[in-house]
C-alpha cells in the first residue's frame, strides 16, 4: 500500500565534521526526495523487496478504499445533479438522507485510512528498521564523498530550491551498488 512513506521528515546533515565552516558562497546544498527509494524500477532493491510483502498484506485495504472513495465521488456527483433547480430529482428529506451518507462513507473511509496507515507504518518500522538505518549511514557517507556540506533529505519532490540540485537518483544508485552484510539480505 502506498503510502507516503517516510522515514526522515527533513534532516539537514552536514558533512565535514571538525573542518572550518565554509562561508555561504562555497556551501554545496543538495536534495534527496525519499518517495523514489519505494519506487520498484528506480528505487532501493532493499528497501523494496523488503516492503513487498508487507504492500501485498495491504493490497485488500487499499483496494477497499478505493473502492469506497469511488462510491462517495458518486454520491457526491449525484447530489450536485440532485441539487440543480431545472432538475430537482429529489425531495428535501432525499437529499439530507444522501447528505449523511456521504458523510458517513467519508468518516469512514477516514478511519480505514487513519488505522491501515498507523498498522502499515508500525509494521514497515519492524520490516525496514535496520535497511533505514543503512540508508541513513550512507546518505552521510554519500555526502561526504562527494563534498555536499548541506543535504535536504525528505519525503516529496515538492521541495526544490534554487541552486539546489537533486541527487536522489545518483544516491540510489550510489546505495544499491554498495555491498550488502549476509545478515541483511532479503530472502
């Protein structure tokens, strides 16, 4: 199930520890987006064999909600059509009756969201715990190799500056291609 995963918010990690600070102008900022560590053709081999299972746990929740989220955009269209004054199809008490029941399909779909995303982030921790931990230490080796004194990591490709460069495939590759401890290995 895909939800916006995430495992670091926004880190800033500077690299260099125990070198002079360098003044503005010389600072090398770059950004990391952590949505493509998930993706299966681009993303971190890892990170998705290890989450496919726990994604195949969730698929009926997901379907489910999409299911449910398609039949309240139908009610929600029906009311508006209901609503038109050329076309009033229903009577006032029809339409407080699909008023709340478009209320509570939305309530519900919310619970079922707020729950399997709590149970899936729960899970993916316990799943995914210790390859986060890896890819945290080599984001900070991936930095210092290559000079980058200022790193954005977070979890959307939304948050782009000027002068900032986005690094996240180079990373990904830079991760995958790095050996792999035989206790870590995905069966």
């Amino acid at each position: 199930m895909k939800f916006f995963l995430l495992f670091i918010l926004i880190a800033i990690s500077t690299v260099g520890y125990g070198q002079t600070v360098q003044s503005p102008s010389k600072a090398k900022p770059a950004l990391i987006p952590t949505d493509l560590f998930y993706d299966e053709k681009v993303g971190i081999i890892r990170l998705v064999l290890a989450l496919k299972p726990l994604n195949a746990e969730f698929k009926a929740t997901d379907d489910q909600l999409k299911l449910l989220v398609e039949k309240h955009r139908f009610l929600a269209t029906a009311l508006i059509r209901s609503t038109n004054p050329e076309r009033l199809e229903y009577n006032d008490r029809t339409i407080k009756e699909r008023i709340d029941e478009a209320d509570s399909l939305r309530c519900k779909i919310h619970s079922i969201a707020e729950d399997a995303k709590s149970r899936y982030s729960k899970k993916r921790d316990e799943v995914a715990r210790d390859i986060f931990q890896d890819i945290g230490r080599s984001i900070d080796d991936f930095a210092k190799e290559r000079s980058i004194n200022v790193l954005i990591v977070n979890d959307s490709t939304e948050l782009l500056f000027e002068g900032v460069s986005d690094v996240t495939l180079d990373f990904i590759k830079f991760y995958n291609s790095r050996p792999t401890k035989v206790s870590d290995k995905i069966q």
